[in-house]
C-alpha cells in the first residue's frame, strides 16, 4: 500500500572503497563506491566521467617512449619533451605553437641516452625562467629556451637523477655512485658549487630517491627513510631525522597538493604532516579506504615507472603506472556534504598509458600533459574522448539494506540525479541481493539526456549550440523485484559528453522477512 512506501536517498561521495564490509559500508556510506573506474570527485558534486585526453603535440621526433615532459611558462611555447634521437645526442625539444612541431634543442656535451629510463624537470627563476634537468646518466643541464647548459662544475655530482630548488639554491641528488649525497650551488647560481662559493654536499646516511621542498623545509626519502633540512645557506643548514621506519617507493610520487605533500610509502599514500606525527595514535595513511589496492600496486607494479600529475583547479592528483593494463589512480580531495571535513576520495583509471607527466599553467590556463610508449605527447582535459577511443566508466554503489539486512524490500522506483553536460546513454543495472543466482535483477535501463545546456567557455554560438536544457535532469525508471539489499551500477562506453551522477533516490516498501 502506498502509506508503506519509503524514500532512500544517497549522496554520491565517499568515493572508491574496497576496504570495508559489506554491512557497514552499505549503512554508513551508501554513496562510496564498490566499483569506480573512470569517475572523478567532482567540484560541482557527485562523481564525473572524466573528460578526455587529445595527442594536442604529435609526435616527439626519436625513438621509444617519452621520457620526460614539462609545462614551463615562459621558456619556448611552454612545452618540453624529452626523447632519445634515432641519431645524435639532441634528445631535449620544445613544441612550437606556431608550426605546431617538435623542435630540437641543440645539446652541448654529448649526453647519452643509453642507460636512461626517465628524464626529469624543476622548474627554478633565480633571473629568467629555467628547467633543470635530470637522468640519473648525465650531468644535470639547464635550458632557459635558448640554451642548453651541461652543470660539469667540479663539485657538482656526475650524473644525479634527482633536483630541486630550495631557499635559492639548487639541489642535486642520485647519483649511483654516491647515492647517499645531496649536492647545494651557491645562491642564485646553479653555475657555482663550491664551499667557497656557498655550495657544498650533505651525507644523509642513505640512499636518496626522491627530494621535494615543502614550506620552509627540503625533504630528504630514502625507501625507508626520511630526513629534513632546514636553513637559509651553508652556514645554518642542518639536517634532522623525520623517521626511520618508512619512506617512498616511487620517486614520482612525491606532489604537493591540498595543502601537504605526499608520497608512496610502504602502507600506501601518506601525507608528510602526518609523518612528522609519526606516533601520533590517530594517525592514518590518506589511502586506507583502498588499502588493498595499493597493497597489490606495491607488490606488483615496477614503481620506478610510476608517474604523477596533479590538476590543481581540482585538487586532484593522478597517478599511472608502468604495466601495460594502462592504469591508474585519481585522489581528490574535497569537503563531504554530511561530516563538513576535507577528505581524499579515490577512484580508479583506465585506458590511459602514460610514461611521464606534468602539470603547470601557461597564463591562466592550466596544462596537464602526459607522453607515452609511442611517443606521442598529449593533454588531458579535452573532449570526450582518450584520443578517439571510446571512454570506459563504471560507479557501483555498495548493497544497500535500508537498516534491516534481514527484511524483503519491494523496489519500485529509482531516480538518478545526473548533470549532463551533453547527450547521454548511461546504463543503469539494479541489483538485488549481492548479485545472488537465486534473486532475479530486472533488466538494465538506459538513462537518456539531450539536448543538456552548454556552459560558457565550453561551447560555440552556432547552429548547433544549445543553451536552454537542463544541466541537472532527473531519471526516474519503473523497477520490479524485491530483495533484501539492492546497488546500482552506472556504466557507459562511449565518447558522448561527461555527465556527473550526484545523487540517487530509491522507492521501495516492507515486505516479509522470509
């Protein structure tokens, strides 16, 4: 009868959780995901299907993968790629915007590629805007977009892998022959390396993989050590210990975003705030609703292949790895609707090989880009498609049992709360009972939308452009069955427009306990 029927609302947040029992996380966060692929927390609310990536650069000239990228405002067009040349040494090149092409920067010193794995960037502007570059094989170079410079100072490291700029100086560190040193220029001059001069090396007791300045500190991973510096120059730099019980797995893990900076470690993806805390009881990694994922990531994946980027308009970073599944992780960071706190939310990706990748503005506009095994550079961030591959997406929610995991509910209507940011098919399966063989699902339903509104910026006035439709349609479809839990699944496969899924209103009445 229709004074027995009840509403369930659901909130699309929470993101990506495989940690979690069934029971508990169907109760207390109906709106996580059991399956996420392809979505992303978005700023607007609710999970996005992540827009697309366009091969914006072509292709790199040379041979094998790109192995290094940056987006540096003011040096060139502002895009750098690194590749080895099929001949000669000339494997840094910048992208013209104007002929939309590769060109090659004439590199002094004969670097060699053979050997090298990754090329690595720091941006720096002590006068003008500069790169440094780093490959565990050469001497560290700089480029300020008219000329290459090898760092073959006497003091200065042979062939470090790693750079960063801190406090003024230049930091280098990685390499294999001394791996436990971290070189310092003098100030303002990544030419000069001498104590003399202000330049100097640290012995830090350990093997540096990665080293990444956040505020006033530089901090210093081993694999399972941290250390950090602090000072202004050679007379009052000192260095302290952070811990000696973890430390970072993947170089390129090391971002600064919301506010921290974080890492790879042994339990998963740790911010170094929570580090310095290291027994602080209520400490936890930011990774602990996928937990296992990571556990899987660390045992299997070859980390020295692992990749980053972070869209900073989102407060969102990615991560890829080197297997040739061509996936990923994304962790966004926003405020949940219900306890008001900022938190990470997880979801997985797909379909995107990456072997580098990076981010920066150039102006006021945002550029993340990523080479891959081609050689091919691309942006992410454009269209609706992975370089005219169709994107696949999926958002399960847990079983849901509406407080009573033992009472038969009577399921009538589902109603999908979705902005539509163009035209739609989305696939929407209702499932009874933990997919059990004994409980009949109905059939999967196609949630429609057309004709959705166009959003400034992001269409041309033209015949076609449509400004009136709803960016916010609600679909409401008739279901039929019952069950004593029910989830939604949410899949497309297409390279229509992104839609976000922000909420889900389901119908149902009691039925028996039988």
């Amino acid at each position: 009868m229709a004074e027995n029927l009840a509403s369930f609302k659901i909130f699309a947040e929470g993101g990506l959780n495989t940690n979690r029992d069934v029971l508990s996380q169907g109760e207390r966060q109906p709106g996580s995901a059991v399956k996420m692929v392809n979505y992303e927390p978005a700023v607007t609310g609710g999970y996005r299907r992540i827009s697309g990536f366009n091969n914006s650069y072509g292709e790199v000239t040379g041979t094998g993968s790109v192995l290094g990228v940056v987006v540096a405002d003011g040096i060139n067009d502002g895009i750098l790629a690194a590749r080895s040349p099929t001949s000669g040494n000339n494997y840094l090149h910048y992208w013209n915007a104007t002929t939309d092409a590769w060109v090659a920067v004439t590199t002094a010193g004969s670097p060699t590629m053979t050997g090298v794995n990754k090329v690595r960037f720091t941006r720096f502007n002590f006068s003008s805007p500069k790169v440094i570059i780093t490959d565990g094989v050469n001497p560290a170079s700089t480029y300020d977009g008219t000329t290459y410079t090898q760092i073959t100072a006497t003091e200065a490291p042979d062939n470090p892998e790693y750079s960063a700029v801190f406090n003024k100086h230049v930091f280098l560190a990685g390499d294999p022959n001394e791996d436990n040193n971290l070189y310092f220029s003098a100030p303002d001059d990544e030419t000069k390396w001498s104590p003399a001069d202000g330049g100097g090396v640290l012995n830090v007791g350990f093997p540096i993989v990665a080293i990444k300045p956040f505020r006033d500190q530089l901090y210093i991973f081993g694999t399972t050590n941290i250390k950090r510096l602090q000072g202004n120059n050679i007379a009052d730099f000192s260095v302290s210990e952070v811990t000696s019980d973890l430390g970072c797995l993947a170089t390129d893990s090391v971002v600064e975003i919301g506010g921290d900076l974080l890492f790879l470690s042994q339990d998963g993806l740790r911010p170094i705030s929570g580090t310095n805390k290291i027994g602080d009881i209520n400490l936890e990694t930011v990774s602990k609703n996928i937990q296992s994922i990571f556990t899987d990531i660390i045992f299997e994946d070859d980390l020295n292949g692992l990749s980053s980027v972070v869209i900073h308009q989102k407060s969102q970073l990615r991560l890829f790895f080197s297997g040739s599944d061509a996936t990923g992780l994304i962790a966004g960071f926003r405020e949940n609707t219900q306890s008001g706190g900022m938190g990470v939310e997880f979801g997985q990706l797909l379909g995107i090989s990456a072997t580098c990748a990076d981010s920066g503005y150039l102006g006021q506009y945002e550029y993340a880009i990523h080479g891959d095994s081609s050689g091919k550079v691309h942006r992410q961030e454009q269209g609706s498609n992975f370089d005219g591959e169709e994107i696949f997406s999926v958002y399960q929610t847990p079983f849901l049992h509406m407080e009573d995991p033992e009472q038969r509910k009577i399921f009538y209507t589902v109603a999908s709360y979705l902005r539509s940011e163009g035209d739609n098919n989305i696939v929407l399966s209702v499932l009874f009972d933990y997919e059990d063989f004994d409980t009949l699902s109905p059939s999967n339903f196609n949630l429609i939308t057309k004709n959705a509104a166009a959003y400034f910026n992001e269409a041309a006035y033209n015949s076609t452009a449509v400004f009136d439709g709803n960016p916010a349609p609600v679909k409401r479809v008739n279901i039929s069955g019952s069950g004593k839990s029910v989830a939604f699944k949410y899949v497309t496969n297409d390279t229509n427009a992104s839609h976000s899924i922000q909420g889900i209103v389901v119908t149902f009445g009691v039925g028996d306990r039988l």
